[in-house]
C-alpha cells in the first residue's frame, strides 16, 4: 500500500511537469509575459501561475476527498469553456494594448542629424516607468493559474484523489502535482519571454509584431476552444 502511494505521488509530479506543457497553458501565459521586459518577471508570471493553478486544485480536491464528489462531464466542459473565453480575453487585452499604445513619430537627433521614423509605444514607457520605482506583485496570472487549474486535464486528476486510501495522501498528490506544475511553468515562462526580452530594447518594431501574433494566437485557439467545447462537445445542447 505504501508503494502504491508514493508511486502515486511520484506519478505527480511527473504529470504537474507535463501539465505545463498543455497548450492552453503556454498560449495564456504566453499573452502575459508579452508585457514585460525582464526575464525574472516573466519568471514570476509562472510561478505565480503554478501557485494559482495549485491552490483552484487544493479547494476542489478537498470537497473531492471529504464529500467524495466527482466531477460530471457538464461541470468539466463548463471548466473548458471558462478557459476558452480567458484565451480569449487575454489576446483581446493585448491587441488593445498594441492598437492604443502603438504609434509611428517623427524623431530628429541633432541639428544635422536626418529626419527617421521608427514605433514607440507610450504604453510600454508608462510600463516600463512603473516597474523600475515599485516592484507590485502581478496578479492576473494568479487568476488565470486558478482558472486553468479547474479545467482541462487538471480536473482529471482529481479522479486519482478517489483512489487513494487516506485524504492526506490524496493532499500529499496535490501539492506534489502543483509543485511539478510550478517548476514546468517557471521553466516554459521564462524560455516563452525570451524573444520578447530580447527584442525590447533594439528591436522595437519586431516586438511589436510579435507581441501581436501571441495577441492573436490567445484570441483566435480560445475561440476554436470555445466552438469546439459549445458545438462539438455539445456544451449548450
């Protein structure tokens, strides 16, 4: 019994790990990390994420493990479909962001210098003024962590806590779970934000640009979600 529990738990981690690597997950952090322009803030976005998606999992899984509820098919495809609509949220919020903030100028250097052109963005410089006086703690992937924790494969797992014989073993799961999916999304962060970072600085228009293509990417997967959750799966039938 012992061993089936600690290859349980092991099991886990493994699966926390992987479960970072769902696309949802990637596409919806993918959208948030777009804003900043330091590698250790994208990095936070992830664990803050992790911390989100792991406490949605401790609140649920404790009604599982005391109540003994499972989750209907109904319940899990509503879960989905509040992920379909956060992608697609998320992508709207940064292709507002990019229409508003982005603007062409005229800029001379120098009574000898020719006129240029090139993008600047009043958005990112307020941004990128608040960051360097006060360092706030990030909030929205803490929401989105929560939301992702409650759907899709996440939700699965849930089913392994029925199995397990005592609901501190079952508790024992789910931070060993949340602390692979902390670790997987601190790593897949922090690797998403680097084409961003990189491009901040010297490559203004070439962040902009892709700064748009995640916008649209969040927008465009959350909508196929949300057909293929409302009308494939028959959601609202």
């Amino acid at each position: 019994m012992n061993s089936a529990i600690s290859l349980a738990v092991g099991l886990g981690f493994v699966l926390g790990l992987k479960h970072a690597l769902d696309a949802d997950h990637l596409i919806a952090v993918s959208t948030i990390v777009s804003e900043h322009k330091t590698i250790w803030r994208s990095a936070l976005v992830g664990v803050l994420w992790g911390i989100g998606h792991t406490l949605s999992l401790l609140v649920v899984g404790v009604f599982v493990l005391v109540l003994r509820l499972s989750i209907s098919p109904r319940m899990a495809l509503s879960m989905e479909f509040s992920v379909a609509l956060m992608l697609i949220l998320l992508g709207a919020n940064v292709l507002w962001k990019y229409r508003r903030g982005e603007h062409l100028h005229v800029h001379s250097h120098g009574q000898n210098s020719p006129l240029h052109l090139h993008f600047h963005s009043h958005v990112d410089a307020s941004e990128s003024s608040r960051s360097h006086h006060s360092v706030r703690m990030p909030k929205r992937p803490l929401w989105v962590g929560m939301v992702h924790g409650l759907a899709g494969s996440a939700a699965l797992t849930l089913l392994v806590l029925t199995t397990l014989p005592t609901a501190l073993s079952g508790l024992i799961y789910i931070l060993v779970f949340g602390l692979g999916s902390i670790g997987g999304m601190l790593l897949m962060s922090t690797a998403i934000s680097l084409p961003f970072v990189l491009t901040a600085q010297r490559f203004d228009r070439f962040n902009h640009h892709i700064r748009f293509a995640a916008g649209t990417l969040s927008a465009l997967f959350g909508g196929f979600l949300a057909y293929q959750i409302a009308f494939v799966e028959r959601l609202f039938r």
